[in-house]
C-alpha cells in the first residue's frame, strides 16, 4: 500500500484539545460495512448496536505518567519520557539531545535519571534511581504523556485514562475507550459478554510512515499479555461464529496476534494489518479517527475498506468531527 494512499486533509481546528463531557456524549459515525453506509450517532448509543451473542474486548491498560521533568546539574530544563523497561533500564526519549551525554544525571522531583546512551533524535537508554519504589517516584514526579497535537495540559490527568483502566504499562492511552462511562460499560456487560486483553501501547504506534510504502515500513513492536481463560473464550467465540467487536486498534492488534496459536499467551506483536491482510478475529470495530500517513489508519481500511474509509473521513471532516485521542469515535460494524 502507497503513503500516500493513507493521506487526507484535516483543518487544524478539527484536531480535539479536550475531551467531550461526558464521556458518551462524543459522536458516533456508524460504518456498515455491508450497505456501505454512514449514519451519525452518538457514542451512548453503542449498546443498541451490539448483539446479545456478541464478545466485546477491551484493552485495559494504564497509562504512566512517563513524562518526567527534569533539572540538569546546571540547571537547565531537560525531559525524559520513559516508553519501556528492559531489565533495569529503560528505552527512552530524552531532551535537549545534544546537551545530554552518557553518563550525566538528570533530576526530578524524587528520581534521578542517569543517561546511558543517547542518540542524535533523542532516542536513549536510561537508568532510574529514587529511594524506594521506581514505580512509585515516576507516579510522583512524573505526568502523563499527552500526543503533541495537544498544547494544553489535561485539567483531569484521570481523562486520558479509560475507567477500566488497571495494570499501568503504556505511553499512551487506548483511545477508543475513552468514551466509556462506568454506567455506559455496565449497559454494554448487561447487553454482551466483555473480555479484557492487555497491549502497552508504545509511541510509534501513532507515528507517521515516512517509507514510501508500508511494505517497506519497519512495523513497532509492542507487549501484549492474554489470560488463557480469556484466550479461550475468544477462541469459543470465533469458533460459535459470534461476532467479535474489538475497541480500539491496539485491541484489535491483540486479537488478529491471537488468531496465530503458535503466539504465546504473553510476548510482543509487530502485527501490520492493512488492506489484503485478512481478519481472522475482530468483526466489528470501535475506533477514533487516525492520524494521516498512519499504520492505524491502514488498519481500519484493512478491515471496512479503502474507499468507504475515506468516505468516512470525509464525512466526519464535512460535519466538524473532533478527530484524533480526545475527539470523536466511529464503530465499523
């Protein structure tokens, strides 16, 4: 597929900087995959979509708070956002770049960050030090790493966290379930049956493709873990020709791994769903509105096609959706 296949105009002013009040209040475009229609909704009225026999899966990662201020011994301002332990390490990004070099210790409010490498682009290996526990003292000293398209601080951090948010381990919220209330979750569990997954979502996965196709784009990898009670039920679900309604993309990355039974319960997926590579899990799909250029986008027109996809995004342009993590939502069904 071509990059710029995966490309649409978006005014500015469309991009979200805050999140609808409530959560369900956010609009809905319903993409019918079969009558290959458009119909707006909004985000409350999702369970009259679903079917009783249906399995509704969520990822129900937490966000960090990955985003650490920081002191240099002169200082100056630096930051370090933290994507991913490796042992007693953590792969980060780091800046200012070329002022940081390792072996330097950075300070913050409870924890020291220690540079052991660092490349031109800010990419870098760090080590943590605080007393006590590191997860505590980066819960206390750090934020929560809001996307770059969005230049204020969120007045509530707990709004880019989903309410089924429970093991903290991502960069980035799951943003499709952000949508959900408490009372709008319980309306879904009383209508299907729910599952949960866990991926922690990393940076890239919001990143543009800068190749000039996908084919030769180097897919990210991320974590994934499964229950194998939860694997099972998924399993019996495809098998019983129920429909599976994944919410959000990083859901559906962890699904379509699963549908391989040669994938672990628990490991990384590097998955690249796109238009010709077939679904074998997800049916149905709640989704936000992607970034342009992006592998998320690719995702979404892998499973409801090319062209009723960018009539979606043309649509939901016309009639002044809020696109991206805190604007509005579509379920290709």
């Amino acid at each position: 597929m071509r990059i710029d296949e995966l490309d649409y105009d978006l005014p500015e002013e469309l991009i979200a900087q805050t999140p609808a009040e409530p959560r369900d209040a956010s609009r809905l475009l319903i993409v019918d995959r079969a009558a290959g229609t458009l119909e707006d909704a909004v985000f409350a009225d999702l369970p009259a979509l679903l079917r009783p026999d249906d399995l509704v899966v969520l990822n129900s990662t937490r966000v960090r708070a990955a985003r650490l201020p920081l002191r240099r011994s002169t200082g100056g301002a630096a930051e370090a956002l933290l994507l991913e332990p490796h042992g007693d390490t953590w792969k980060a990004l780091v800046r200012p770049a070329r002022k940081l070099k390792p072996g330097m210790r950075l300070s913050g409010n409870g924890i020291e960050v220690e540079i052991v490498e660092v490349g031109e682009a800010g990419e870098a290996v760090v080590r943590l030090h605080a007393e006590g526990s590191i997860d505590a003292a980066i819960e206390q000293a750090g934020v929560l790493p809001l996307p770059p398209y969005i230049r204020q601080a969120a007045a509530d951090p707990g709004r880019y966290q989903t309410v089924y948010a429970r093991a903290i381990g991502s960069a980035a919220a799951p943003t499709a379930g952000l949508h959900f209330t408490p009372a709008l979750l319980e309306r879904v569990r009383a209508t299907c049956e729910v599952a949960e997954v866990d991926l922690r979502v990393g940076l890239d996965t919001f990143r543009p493709v800068t190749a000039d196709s996908l084919e030769q784009h180097e897919m990210h990898s991320e974590a994934y873990a499964v229950d194998p009670a939860t694997r099972a039920v998924i399993a019996r679900a495809v098998a019983e020709g129920r429909r599976v309604v994944a919410i959000g993309t990083t859901t559906t990355r962890v699904l379509e791994t699963l549908a391989d039974p040669a994938m672990p319960d628990a490991g990384r997926t590097s998955i690249l769903l796109q238009p010709g590579v077939p679904f074998r899990t997800v049916g149905a799909l709640v989704t936000n509105f992607h970034l342009p250029r992006s592998t998320l986008l690719a995702l979404v027109m892998g499973l409801a096609g090319e062209s009723l996809i960018r009539d979606a995004y043309a649509h939901a342009v016309h009639e002044r959706y809020r696109f991206y993590s805190f604007g509005d939502a579509m379920v290709i069904v």
